[in-house]
C-alpha cells in the first residue's frame, strides 16, 4: 500500500487522494519511470479539469512522450502506448496468480470520480468506457482514433493486475474465445454437410427450370420426355 507523500498516512486502494491531509499523490509514475517536461506541440486538453495537459518523457530507453494532467495526475497514451509501457514495467510474469487477482478486485475502491463519459483531450469526442484486460478492475476510457485516458492511480492498478498474471489470463480467455467459436463454426459445417449428403442419399440432386429438386430415378425420364415433345412441336 501507498503512503501520502506529505503527511505519510496510508492511501486507500484506487485513490491517489489522502483522505487525512486532502494531498493528491503521484503514485503511478514516481519510483517507477524517470520522467522529464517537455513543450506541447499542440494542446491537449484534461477530460477532467478542463486545462492543458503536460508532455513528459518517460526514460524507457528510447523516448516515450505521454500526456499528464498536472492538477489531477491523470495520464494521456496514444493509440497502443499504454500496452507498450506495461509491457517495457512488467517483466518475468510466466503464471497467474488467481487469489492476488481476486485481492486486487477486492480492494477495489469506486475511485475519486462517479461514473461519467469524459471527453478525448485530442478530437474533445465522447470516449467509450472499456473494461481493460480480464480482471484487471480498471474502466479505462478510449477514443479509437487517438487514444486511452488513465485517471491517476489506475496506471499503478494495472501494473499490479499485469504481475498478478492478468495479461496472461486475458490471453487464454481470448484463446479459448477462438477455439469456441472453430468448434461452432466447424459444427455448422457439419450440419450442413449432414443435410447435404441426406439430400443425396433421398435421391434429389437435379434441378429444373425453376429451382426444385428432381428423383435421380425420374430425371432421365423427365429429360426424354421433354425431348421427345420438343421434336413433335418443331
């Protein structure tokens, strides 16, 4: 559990705010990611208080520019950044941990916010509310086209679900998705080869002129017929 920084009182779960001394606490990017302040090309404006986000480099290596809130430490990642940084923070995961998962969700508070759309800081759209990964607790909030809004303190909860093995239990939910949905579509196939070869084996397979089935034992009969009233009409 994280302290306050000012006074050193514990903080709840899924809350960056002290409940004794009223502080607002970095807890997603201090001792975890080096960072540095940088310019704005273009504004970008906080889903949350309405003012203009800072540009940080995160020191991962390469340079790693996301958006920070300043006032509520919430943090802007573009389109596939926020896997990235999970995955560059969390290393050496290989099984998943069903009863840390189950603390975590159980920990859970409702946050410091009520459940409400927020704006993308990027087109100012209404972004959707997505459950991210299985299990991991956090409703992040996605716009398609540019990107995933992060209230502070959710980035330190996912860090937390992915070493539980939270990624790795969303990968064999999604795997078992896949092999459910062979199986069916398999099944189908099937079902409709088994109505196929019933059709054949009743004896219909030939068509006439307007779609219906004709007996195999009737068609050549029905083609001499037909045949034979042609050369009379000639």
């Amino acid at each position: 559990m994280a302290n306050c920084c000012n006074c050193s009182a514990p903080l709840p779960p899924n809350t960056i705010k002290c409940e004794y001394c009223g502080s607002r606490n970095d807890i997603d990017l201090v001792g975890i990611n080096f960072y540095t302040t940088h310019e704005l090309d273009a504004a970008r404006i906080c889903p949350r208080c309405n003012i203009p986000l800072q540009t940080i480099n995160l020191k991962t290596g390469d340079k790693f520019l996301i958006e920070r809130c300043d006032a509520c430490l919430g943090l802007f990642f573009d389109p596939g950044e926020l896997e990235a940084l999970l995955e560059a923070s969390v290393t050496n995961v290989f099984a998943v941990n069903q009863t840390q998962l189950e603390s975590i969700n159980n920990s859970l508070r409702s946050g410091d916010y009520s459940v409400t759309y927020v704006k993308c800081p990027v087109c100012s759209q209404m972004m959707n509310r997505v459950n991210f990964g299985a299990k991991s607790g956090v409703i992040v909030d996605r716009c398609k086209d540019h990107g995933v809004w992060l209230d502070g303190g959710e980035l330190r909860h996912l860090m937390e679900w992915m070493k539980a093995g939270g990624k790795l239990l969303d990968q064999q939910r999604r795997e078992e998705q896949k092999k459910e949905q062979v199986a069916q579509e398999k099944k189908q196939l099937d079902s409709n080869d088994g109505c196929s070869t019933l059709g054949n084996y009743a004896g219909y397979g030939k068509f006439d002129d307007y779609g219906s089935t004709l007996r195999h034992q009737d068609a050549d009969l029905f083609d001499l017929v037909r045949s034979a009233i042609g050369f009379f009409l000639r």
